[in-house]
C-alpha cells in the first residue's frame, strides 16, 4: 500500500511543473455519521492524493482506507472490518470527475470561483454518481478546493447493527478539501 501511494505520488509530482495541472499528497477527507445517540463516528484522512487539471477541467482523489482516523480506536476497528469497508480486500477510495459550468471561471489570476462537480465516487470496488459544488480559491501561492457533499452507506453495501440502531448516520456527510 505505502509504495502503491510513493509510486503514484511520484507520478503525480512530475506534473507539477505544468501551470494549470496541480497536485497534492495532502488533501484531507472527512467524514461526519454522527447522530443524536452517538457523536463519534466521525473520522479524517490527511493522507489524500489529488489532482486538478484546468486545461482538461478534471479533479481526482484517492484516499487510502486505513488512513482514517478516529478519537476511537474501536471504532477504526470496525470500520476497517468486513461488516464497513473491508480495507484489507478494497484498500483505497477514489473519486474522478470534472468541474462543470467554468465559462465564468478564470483559473489563470486569481479568484474565489464556485463550479460544479461531477463524477463517481467509488469505495468498495462499487462506483456511484455524484454531484457537488466546489470552491475553488486561487491565490498567488497556491490554489484550494473544498467541496461537500452526502452518500448513502447502503449504496457501497456499508450495513451494520450500529447504523440500524441509529448510532451512526445512513448518509454521512464527506467533506474534501485540498491546497495545492
């Protein structure tokens, strides 16, 4: 896994140089299923490969599976497990897609610009649709994205005792943000 992620960051690193492909291998993702009976389940992942392409008006993550965090130990346990997200057989999540409605958008100076964003998100070997604004913030150092958006668990067949229970959110909400 460590030299899969080495490897594809050297990949990535050697687009860096061209103006208007970024790259990253420190995005953070974050999930929040916390509900009013449990406020725990949330975890961080700050570990996230991305890359956004202006010229072909793409945005890619891959998130390593263990990679996230919890205040629980426990509760990382579990969700590494079978029953969640089986990371030992699917050991990374990943999102491609592109950035939709840019005519207003000018990625070449800087600017706070809100666009579109739609692609598949796929965890579990299962591949899903999804649709979300992002902010897109450049600057004369760097440039950030930051999107939000909901999944539903039983559409990656996520079932357990807990989400039944109420202890943990049927559509956590996924937050993604990235500087380049």
């Amino acid at each position: 896994m460590k030299k899969t992620i080495l490897l594809l960051s050297i990949f990535l690193s050697t687009f860096v140089g061209f103006s208007q492909k970024k790259t990253t291998t420190s995005a953070v993702i974050s999930f929040d299923a916390s509900t009013p009976i449990d406020e725990l389940p949330k975890a961080e992942n700050k570990a996230v490969i991305a890359a956004i392409d202006f010229n072909k008006g793409t945005l890619s993550f891959e998130a390593g599976v263990k990679n996230f965090s919890f205040s629980n130990p426990m509760m990382q346990d579990h969700f590494n497990d079978e029953k969640w997200m089986n990371s030992d057989k699917f050991p990374k999540a990943t999102f491609k897609g592109k950035l939709i409605n840019t005519k207003k958008a000018d990625f070449s100076k800087p600017g706070k610009y809100e666009v579109e964003v739609t692609g598949d998100l796929t965890i579990k070997d299962i591949s899903k649709p999804v649709k979300t604004t992002a902010t897109i913030i450049i600057d004369d150092k760097s440039t950030t994205a930051n999107a939000e958006f909901k999944i539903s668990l039983a559409d990656y067949e996520i079932k357990s005792g807990a989400i039944d229970a109420g202890k943990v959110d049927k559509e956590p909400k996924i937050v993604v943000s990235a500087t380049f």
